[in-house]
C-alpha cells in the first residue's frame, strides 16, 4: 500500500495486508534500495515481498531495521533475510534475543498460552549485523537514522528519525501512537518507569510524519501527537494507552 513515492505499507494487521499477527511492516525507499522497518510476525512473509514487489517493483531489499524484539515486529526478520540476503539491524539492547530466538523475551510464550499464536509456531534465530545504541546516527542503503531509546513500551523500544525530502520522519515503533497514546501493555519490560526517564527525547524534533507500529499514522503534524503524550506526562498523568476502551490494535 504506497503511502508516498518514498513509503509503503507491507504488512499490517489493522489494515488487512500480508499476516493476522503482522505489525505495520514500512518500506521505506532510500538511494540504494529498500530499507523495511520491522519485519512482521513472519507467518507471511511471502506475501509482505510480494506486496513490497507490487509497491517498488525492482528495488532490493537491502536492510531491515527493528524498532524492538516483540514478536509481532522481530518474528519475520530471519525468514526476510533468507529470502532477500539482506543485513539485519536491531537495538544492541536486545540482540540476543533475536540472535537466539529467545521466545520468553520476545513475548512468544507469553502470546502462544494466550492464544494469540499458534501452539506450534516457534521463533526462528536470526543473525544480526550489527546492534544499534541510543543517540546514535547511522546510513543503511545510503538513508540516514538517527536513532533513540524510549523504553515503556519494553524495555529495548527505539524510534528512529529520518529525513525525506525535507521533512523529518519518525519511525516509532510501539512507543507512541497516533494521538499521544502509550504503548503500555501487560508484559515484563513494558511500564511508566521507562516513559518518564526517555518520552521526552521525543520533544522539539519537529516530526512531520509520524509512522508507528499499529493504527493510524500521519505525513503532517506529527509533532502534535508527540508532544500530547509528553505534556500529560508533564502534567502529573498517566497518558491515554493502548488497549483502553476504543484504542485497540
């Protein structure tokens, strides 16, 4: 689903394209090919490089760029990388957990005794490049990154800040969605601690495009929802959270 001439949508679970358990999946068209941010739950990643073909029909895949190893976001990392040779880019804080298929960590066994995952579906391992590490600024396929740590959402949540064409985008994995809303979820790792010490390096980046995990997402404005989560946070208040009332996946 092309969003610009820069970015697709691969997969998603919300909007109905590739896999059930897929997160957003963005491919995000830099100058030496396609970089995807995140890689799906990896129950249908023939589909996602199908819908990727179908967007930027030519273009390689040249790297794969997690925002954090839950599942739904990880677990399709070493079956795209098989399939398009491509590197594999993950915060350094949680390289392990792809690197050995670590399924209590990236909340597999969690998901599968909820029966949200098959019984039978297993983690597949998946070799790293190399760790990313907060504040660190980075090219892959000739893009520029920049890179930044906002736990609460879990523990090892980065978001990335990206320019195109004169605007600033920011890749945000689970940690802020469209209208200031927390990625808070019931699981180890996942808690206001880790909000209140790193939301606010969300502050003053004049994001334009705002392209989180699950729902909505914007190409103006972004800056706005950012900054609704950091001023109730200021404000002594728990934000408004995923999974409350209307705000589902």
């Amino acid at each position: 689903m092309r969003v610009s001439d820069s970015l697709a949508v691969v997969a998603s679970m919300q909007f109905g394209l590739a896999g059930p358990l897929d997160c957003h999946v963005y491919a995000l068209r830099a100058p030496e090919g396609v970089v995807l941010i995140d890689a799906g739950g990896g129950t249908h990643t023939p589909t996602i490089l199908n819908n990727l073909g179908r967007d930027f029909p030519g273009l390689p895949v040249r790297a794969i760029l997690l925002t954090h190893c839950h599942l739904d976001h990880c677990g399709g990392a070493a079956s795209v990388r098989r399939m398009c040779g491509c590197q594999v880019f993950v915060p350094e804080v949680s390289r392990q957990i792809l690197e050995t298929g670590d399924e209590e960590s990236s909340g597999l066994r969690l998901a599968r005794e909820q029966g949200i995952y098959p019984t039978d579906f297993q983690m597949q391992a998946c070799p790293v490049e190399r760790g990313i590490h907060d504040a660190e600024s980075f090219h892959l396929a000739g893009q520029q990154f920049n890179a930044i740590h906002v736990r609460g959402h879990s523990l090892d949540s980065f978001c990335y800040l990206t320019e195109i064409a004169g605007a600033q985008w920011l890749f945000a994995g689970d940690t802020v969605f469209y209208g200031g809303i927390l990625g808070l979820i019931n699981a180890a790792g996942s808690g206001m601690e880790g909000y209140r010490q790193d939301l606010r390096k969300l502050k003053d980046l004049q994001v334009d495009g705002l392209f989180p995990g699950h729902g909505l997402f914007t190409l103006c404005g972004g800056q706005r929802h950012l900054h609704r989560a950091i001023d109730q946070l200021d404000c002594g208040f728990l934000g408004r959270q995923i999974g409350q009332g209307d705000l589902i996946f």
